[in-house]
C-alpha cells in the first residue's frame, strides 16, 4: 500500500499527481458495514413518511441509517406494526409504548407541483405524549436525501443535545487501474461525483469552510501545485504554483486564508496565503520538514507535523509566526494532525508497534487513546460535531474507508466497490 505516511515517505509534498477539467461522472456508492456502539442506546422509532414509497430516496430510511451509524440510537423495526401513522394525531401510543420506543418520528412528503414537494416531520416523546418538534421542508425532488440527512440531524441534536453531522459531505480520492478522481459524495456514500480525475495521483484534498470550494494539490506541470475547485461553477483557480514543491492546502476557519507548504526558499515550511493567491507569509523557518498544518478553531494557531525531534511530531505556532511548541509526546511517531471542531481534541496517525492508527490526544489533559484496528491507517477527519472520526484504512491491499466514533465504540467501513479509496475529507454541514 503505497499509503504517504509510510516510515521513508511520511510527507505529502513528494506525491506526484495531476487534474483535469471538472467533471460530473458518477461513480459506485460506498458500502456501510456498522458495527459496535453505545451501551446506553436511544430506543427510537422511523415510521415510514406517507408517501414516501413514490419518490426514489426513501427519508425513513435514510433517517433510520444515518442514525444507526452514529451508534448512539437503537432503530426499531416497524414492519408488522398495525398502525404507521404519518401525524402525531394519528398516532396509536399504547402500541408504540409497547414496542418500548422513546421518541417516534412520523412525516409525510406532497407534491406541490411538478417540481417540489412539501415534506412535514414531527418528532414525538412516547411516553410523555408530547411533541418535541416540527419542521416544514419545501424541497426539489432532487433534495429529498438531502432533506432526509437534515431531519436526521434535528432527531440527533434534540435527543442528544449535541450538533449534527448528517447533512454534509466526504471528499475522498479513489484510484482505479485507469486514473485518480477526486470524488464528492454525501455522508453515507450516496450521490457519488468526481470532481476532478487524471491519470495520474490526486492528494490533499482540502474543503473551504462553506464548504463550496475544496483546495487539493496536483502535479499536471510536472510539479506539486494547489488548485482550488469551486463546487458551485466547476472552474478551478490555481492558488499556488511557486518554485519548488506546493503542497498540503488547509483552509483557516474564517475561508480567508490557507495554510500551505512551500519549498522554494528551502525544505519544506508553512506558509500562509490569501485565498486569492496573495499575501504569502512564511510561519515557521527551521532547517527541518515542516507540513501538514491544520488550522486551530480561533485561527490564531496552526498545529503541524515537523522531523525537527528528530522523528515526527505535531507541533503548535502561532499563525502569525513566532516561537514553536510541541504538542504530541506519547509514542515517537505522530503526524496528520486534525483538530475537532470545538479544539478540545487532536487527532494523529500514531506508529503503534509495526502498524499506524488513529490516535486522539485531549489537549487539556493530554490522555491519548488509540482510535482504530488497522495496521495502515491514514488521514483523519472530524466529523461537523467532533463526534467521528473519518479516516483510510487498508483491506486485502486495497485502500477503504473506515470511521470510529470518538470514544471508540462505534465503527463503520466504508468501501468502494471499483477502486481503491484514500484521503478522505468531512466537509461542512450544508445550511
């Protein structure tokens, strides 16, 4: 497994790669295999939406699957109930009692006109008999997975109490016998596109805050150069095409600026620079590598993997330059550093023995735990609430991807059918 984190080739500004014009072709869903989660999980019940059977995404479904992943929520079976109703004044609460569900979610999807749809929900707490909420979506036919993901997201924050992660998307690099595509997908898969594709490798991939635009890296010129592509239009920019090596795009939080890595001065530095290509200002300057940065939440800090130890390590800087701290000191090989969205927690992909795997340090207590179970694991990402972690992993010599809840009790595989998966990137939650 040519994975960039290998012991002799642990950087990502070395991988050589290119990309061509936007493109829309769909590719293969990603497989789901779920596995563990909570001890404690929430009893609840997705009735079928009235109407529902009509449309191509089924939202109960989609709602039940998003939130079975999470491991934090038990989903009823329905099928075989007397009654599914699609209101809660329809509804039977000695039966659903009776199936021991905590809240129940009914809705309902009607046509408007030939081009959008109503779909009303409402969750229900079964034993008070008490709605707990309500919403209206008017939606394009085309939105309703969508709209599922977010209706996912409002179940999941009202019973927990926590942000969603649902209504956003994955960005992942999937290499096949012909080229490499850098491939958006919804959460759980669906709705797969590559964005870019070339014969060569892509790497980095990078979402903009907004998440309408995602930096990566290509070597269409022979070189390592940052490109950004926007979403919305198709078109691209090129950010950064400096002497030497340009690699490793991470955007600030506020989408004005990125982090990146230069060599044209000498080894590998942080720079940042505009996000319209101008103003860059070195960060660090040392005789060593340094890469891989990634922004602190306040954007005041940029945490980075540097050899300056000696051996791989994060460490921290202020982003406006200045003196530099180190932050990884359990195990003597940490590098991809990722930050959760509420800074408290450090991912890293950690040398554990003969094999690298997710590892999550608290910064305020420095406890680290180790996350996953693979021996080539690469390239974590946070989830919108900071409560999985999405990452590749390796499986009979093909690449996948794998997620694991943060306290390690819930997982997920997911897999390509036709390729070999890498580099994957959670995008924000879509508004």
């Amino acid at each position: 497994m040519h994975m960039k984190y290998q012991l002799l080739n642990v950087f990502k500004l070395f991988l050589i790669l290119s990309i061509s014009s936007f493109s829309t072709t769909a590719f293969a869903e990603l497989d789901i295999e779920i596995s563990g989660g909570s001890a404690q999980q929430i009893p609840v019940a997705i009735v079928p939406f009235g109407q529902e059977n009509s449309q191509r995404a089924k939202i109960s479904q989609i709602v039940g699957a998003d939130l079975s992943r999470s491991g934090l929520f038990k989903i009823l079976e329905t099928r075989g109930m007397v009654d599914l109703p699609s209101s809660a004044s329809q509804i039977n609460f000695p039966q659903w009692q009776a199936l021991q569900a905590q809240a129940l979610a009914v809705g309902n999807i009607e046509p408007l006109n030939s081009r959008q749809l109503r779909v009303t929900f409402e969750l229900i707490d079964v034993f008070k008999q008490t709605r707990l909420m309500a919403l209206e979506y008017t939606v394009a036919p085309a939105q309703l997975r969508m709209t599922a993901h977010k209706i996912a997201d409002e179940i999941y924050t009202k019973l927990t109490g926590e942000g969603g992660m649902f209504a956003s998307r994955i960005a992942y690099i999937n290499k096949t016998s012909s080229r490499y595509s850098l491939m958006v997908a919804d959460v759980d898969g669906a709705n797969p596109t590559a964005v870019a594709f070339s014969k060569e490798p892509i790497i980095s991939p990078s979402w903009s805050p907004d998440g309408s635009r995602i930096a990566y890296v290509s070597f269409e010129r022979k070189k390592p150069i940052i490109y950004i592509q926007s979403l919305k239009t198709g078109k691209r920019f090129l950010l950064a095409n400096f002497k030497g090596n340009n690699s490793a795009p991470a955007w600030s939080p506020d989408g004005t600026k990125l982090a990146i890595v230069l060599t044209y001065a000498s080894n590998s530095q942080i720079y940042t620079i505009n996000a319209d290509g101008s103003g860059v200002k070195q960060v660090v300057n040392s005789n060593s590598i340094d890469t891989e940065p990634t922004w602190s939440k306040d954007g005041r800090a940029i945490y980075f993997t540097s050899s300056r130890g000696g051996r791989p390590q994060i460490y921290k800087v202020s982003s406006a330059g200045g003196a530099v701290s180190r932050v990884t000191f359990e195990g003597t090989y940490n590098v991809s550093p990722a930050l959760s969205p509420d800074g408290r927690y450090l991912a890293t992909i950690r040398k554990d023995g003969g094999s690298f795997k997710v590892a999550l340090q608290d910064l305020t207590t420095g406890q680290v735990q180790l996350l996953s179970q693979g021996a080539k694991d690469e390239s974590p990402s946070f989830s919108p609430n900071g409560r999985v972690l999405l990452y590749a992993t390796s499986r009979g010599g093909r690449g996948s991807l794998a997620a694991v809840s943060s306290d390690g009790n819930a997982r997920q595989r997911l897999k390509e059918s036709g390729g070999d998966v890498r580099e994957p990137a959670w995008g924000p939650l879509i508004k």
